[in-house]
C-alpha cells in the first residue's frame, strides 16, 4: 500500500479507527511526522489531539541500546534487566535521565505553544506515529501513556514492519496498522512525499485541532435545497456560533479558517464552516465571484443553523466571503449578531453595507496596502457598530509568524463581547 503523503495516510487510517470513536478517545501523535497523520485522525473522529513527548533513555557506551524512556509528568519507564545486564550504574542512569528531561521539557513547550498537556488518566488513548521501523519510540509511547493513567491504549500506524507489529502487539491493548509489507526496509519508501515535518507546522496542527469536550460532526447544509458539505464543532455549554465564508478559491478546509474557528472554539464558541458551493457549480469561475449567490447560501445556511442550534449566531468571512456576509446581515431577518471580516472585499457588498445593522470588525493586513484602502471606502459606508484593525507587518494571507494569531484573538474577543450575553445579576 503506497500512500501520497501523510494527509492521505491520516485519512485513510482514520477509517480504520472509526470503532474507537465511541470510546470517547485522545489522540496523540508522535513528533514530528505523526502529527500529520494524528491530526486527520483526530479531525474525523471529532476527538481531542495532543502530542506525546518520549525520551528514549540510551546506555552510555551503548546509545542505540535504549535501557528506559521518561514521558512528561515525571514519567519513567525502566527496564531494570537491561540495567542489570548493561551494567549502567545509577549514577551514569540518572545523568542520561537528566539530560533528556531538558530535552523533553524543551520540546514539550515548543509544541504546544502554552497550551497544558491533555490529561490521559481513565481515558481511551490513540498513539499515532507515521511508520514504524524497529518500534522503539512507538513502544516507549505506549509504555509512557499506560503509566500516565490511560485506561485502553491503541497504537495506530498506516505502515510498519512485521517483525515491530509482532513486538509492539504486546505493549498496546490494540494494533492497527494498515500495511505490513514483507519486503520493508524503511517508512519513507511506502509515501510519494515523505518531507519532513517542521516544528513549526507541528504548533500549527496542534492549535487546529478540536478542543476537548467538543462534539464535531459532518453535516450536510440545507442551503435553499442545495446541500452542502459542512462540519460543525460545538464546545461543551457552547454560548454562540459563528458561521464562516470562504474566500474565492478555497474550501471549508481553508488552513487559516479552521486555525480561527480553532481558537473561538477553546473560547467557547461554536463554529461551522461549510462549503458555500458545490463541486459542479465550482467548476465555473464566475460562481465564485458572485456576491449574490453566495450571500444567498449564506443567509440560507444561517436559517438552517438556528433552526438546529438555538444559539446567537455570528458571521466571519474572508476575501469574498466578507462581502457575502455582509450583505447576507444586511438582510432585516438575518438573524447576524455579529460579523468580522479577514483580509475581505467587504467593498464587493455594495450598497447593502448601509443596511449592515450587526456589530462589524474589518481586519486588513498592514502590507495589504490596496486591500486597506477597499476597508476603509466601506467602512466609511457602514452605519452599525464598526471597527478597522490593521495588522502590522501582515500581508493578504497573514502568513506571517504571529499574524493568525492576532486575527483569531480579535475575533474572539469581538465574537465574545457581541454574542456572548452576561449572566443576569442574582437577587441583592
């Protein structure tokens, strides 16, 4: 079995773990390569994604020769027959512990950006990696995981050696690997692209990521009678949702939509992105350039919205789709209690921007000089509660390190002064 690369690998095994889902599970991927493939399991499963941290513990003469690993949260796994026998004395033991703690610690915080590590104690756990060789730092990992708690352990792969399966088979309450070749003699050889996993694109995965205790589900949107492909996360006592418009070109599964959708969801708010057109009506360019069609599938997919989730509902678009968001809350009946707009075209909504009545905030890159410009002409047209936030040294994309997050802490915190209502003061 030959896998494309490891999205397509992650999706594939994600199929193959469906059965876990009932049991409420953390998933967990092993840095670099198998965050990857975690992160689409994750994403499918609607479950909660952490990575998990192991130090291989090498005797000194002998690094190759692993005689224990260490995990976050104090966690040593000793195999005190390999001590015996390698001759390690505590002293050199605890030298090599110490030095791989550092390290540990180091990339622990590097990949989570802040965030605490997800608490496994009573829960199913899912240890995803992308290939396995020998299986030693898979093994680690599940050692590591069954002594932080995790009451049923799953290691998942989508390709590894006979010889490690028949091994790491006695270390997990469940194997499933999706490939087993007989000629194996590295990971690498079963994907077309097995580039390396970046650091940085591990900090990404982890913050797209659901939050933990929220429900996912695929839905498809009734929009007008046109169904539509959609996912719709809910946090636990969800106060609001916010509903996304893409921009021309992309998707439900814009990179930059689901990072923001990610933060308003660990902020308590819900979101569902939804692809405002069909793969047909794709095809042809010019759909993706009308306002009106796509307003109309977004005020369209609003009703359906509230009519499934009585929540306040909110409105974030980009490019284009800011243009169809604000037209769609332009509508008296629209129901929009609050719209912002990432490096959009909120101009493209033309006259309707005087009809905009929801609380409106324009975020613009501060090098998206044209795109300024265009804000500000209609912010100039708007008569509700607005505001222009310019990001400095961020382009169309905010690509840039630093610039989503400052989108997504906007958003958050104008979604949550707009949307979420104050508890009403108890009796004196």
């Amino acid at each position: 079995m030959l896998f494309s690369d490891r999205t397509d690998a992650g999706r594939r095994l994600a199929v193959a773990l469906r059965h876990v889902e009932r049991r409420d599970p953390v998933v967990l991927g092993l840095p670099r390569g198998g965050v990857p493939v975690a992160y689409e399991v994750a994403r499918a499963l609607g479950a909660p994604l952490d990575v998990i941290v192991v130090r291989k513990l090498g005797v000194p003469y002998r690094p190759e020769l692993g005689f224990g690993a260490i995990g976050e949260g104090g966690v040593r796994v000793i195999s005190d027959e390999i001590v015996r026998h390698a001759g390690v004395r505590e002293t050199e033991l605890r030298a090599v512990e110490h030095a791989e703690e550092a390290e540990l610690v180091r990339r622990a915080r590097a990949y989570r950006a802040g965030r605490a590590r997800l608490p496994l104690r009573g829960r199913a756990v899912i240890v995803v990696d992308d290939g396995v060789a020998t299986g030693a730092t898979a093994g680690a990992a599940c050692q590591v995981v069954r002594a932080q708690g995790a009451a049923h352990v799953t290691l998942a792969v989508p390709v590894a050696s006979p010889d490690a399966t028949a091994r790491l088979g006695e270390d997990v309450d469940e194997l499933v690997c999706l490939s087993t070749p007989s000629l194996f003699s590295a990971v690498g050889e079963w994907y077309r692209d097995f580039s390396q996993t970046s650091d940085e694109e591990v900090v990404s995965l982890l913050a797209r990521a659901p939050a933990d205790g929220a429900t996912v589900e695929r839905v498809e949107v009734d929009a007008g009678g046109v169904p539509l492909a959609g996912d719709l996360v809910l946090p636990a006592d969800a106060g609001a949702v916010v509903v996304f418009a893409h921009g021309s070109g992309s998707s439900r599964d814009s990179p930059r939509n689901r990072a923001v959708a990610t933060a308003l969801n660990r902020a308590g708010l819900g979101t569902l992105l939804f692809d405002l057109l069909t793969p047909g009506e794709e095809v042809y360019r010019a759909n993706v350039f009308d306002i009106g069609l796509l307003s109309t599938r977004l005020a369209d997919t609003t009703r359906w919205l509230r009519s499934r989730v009585p929540l306040p509902v909110g409105s974030f678009g980009a490019s284009t789709g800011a243009a169809a968001a604000l037209r769609a809350a332009a509508a008296p009946d629209s129901g929009v209690g609050a719209v912002v707009s990432r490096g959009g075209r909120p101009d493209l909504a033309g006259v309707d921007l005087s009809g905009v009545r929801a609380p409106t905030l324009l975020i613009v890159g501060g090098e998206d000089t044209t795109v300024i410009d265009l804000n500000r002409q209609a912010q100039a047209a708007l008569y509700c509660e607005n505001r222009l936030e310019v990001v400095p040294g961020a382009t169309h994309l905010f690509e840039e390190p630093g610039a989503l997050d400052r989108v997504a802490d906007l958003a958050r915190e104008w979604f949550t002064a707009h949307l979420l209502r104050a508890e009403p003061d108890g009796p004196s």
